[in-house]
C-alpha cells in the first residue's frame, strides 16, 4: 500500500542511483522518466513526483511543469524538488508554488530524499487506512437504510 513515486531527471545515474535507494527500502511502485513531458503520457499520476528543476533545452523545466499541472492534473500530488542549483531564488520560487520540498543533489540530499519520501509514504499509509475505514462505514451505513427501507415498505 505504499504511494506510486515518480522519478523525473535527465541524469541517468541520479534517477537510478534514486531508484535503487527506494527500492532497498520496499518501494516497488516507482516510473521513471528523463523529461517532464514523458510523464504526461503516463496514465497513471503518482502521489510523489521527484523532479530536476531543469528540463533541457527542448524539453519543459520540471518548474515549468510544476507550473502547469502541479495543480491541475497533479493537485493531489506531492513534489519534492532535486536541484544543483543552490540559489536560493530557485528554492523559494518552488515552494511559495506549493512543492513540498527542494534539495540539492548530493549526499546528504539523498539522505533528505529519503526521509521526506518515508514521511510521505506514511501518511499516504494513514489516509488510505482511513479512506479504507470511511468506506467500510458507508457500506455499512447503507446496508442499514437499505434494511429500514426494506422493513418500512413490507410493513406500510
């Protein structure tokens, strides 16, 4: 039950170098993608979405991407930043946008990563199990109507 994660970075090594971490660490639900305009062809959206802030030269910035379907087609999704870029402008663009967070690409920051993704994944966990129970209420909750509906037409 943990989250679908999305990996977007033209950098080979770093996507895999993400993949295999999240992957030691039971993520098995993970897509990768070298530009944000791959991932638009995916059917599926992710609830986490790892993204460079660059694009490449014919290619959307993932800030441009952000932009534009973070809260559209990815409003229920969570972006988390990787970025050389140490300028601060840069940082605070993003997240006065609404990322939830932004991290420079070294060793450390892959530390970072990995303990913001397991603090997402947690309560991704928590509001399934909640969503889950809420349904089961409902159910039940309609189950009794239909029995009441059920008794009161028998017996009027």
């Amino acid at each position: 039950m943990k989250p679908l994660i999305c990996i977007i970075d033209r950098n080979k090594v770093y996507r895999h170098v993400i993949q295999e971490c999240l992957s030691t660490l039971g993520y098995s639900d993970i897509e990768t993608f070298t530009h944000p305009d791959e991932a638009l062809r995916s059917v599926r959206i992710p609830q986490i979405v790892i993204l460079d802030t660059n694009g490449g030269d014919k290619h959307l910035s993932g800030i441009e991407f952000f932009r534009q379907y973070g809260h559209t087609r990815y409003r229920h999704t969570r972006f988390i930043f990787l970025s050389s870029d140490s300028s601060l402008s840069s940082a605070v663009s993003v997240l006065r946008m609404g990322a939830y967070d932004y991290i420079l690409k070294s060793k450390a920051g892959l530390n970072r990563l990995v303990v913001r993704i397991e603090k997402l994944s947690l309560a991704y966990i928590k509001d399934q199990k909640h969503l889950a129970s809420y349904r089961a209420a409902l159910i039940s909750m309609a189950g009794s109507i239909l029995l009441l509906v059920w008794a009161v037409l028998k017996y009027s």
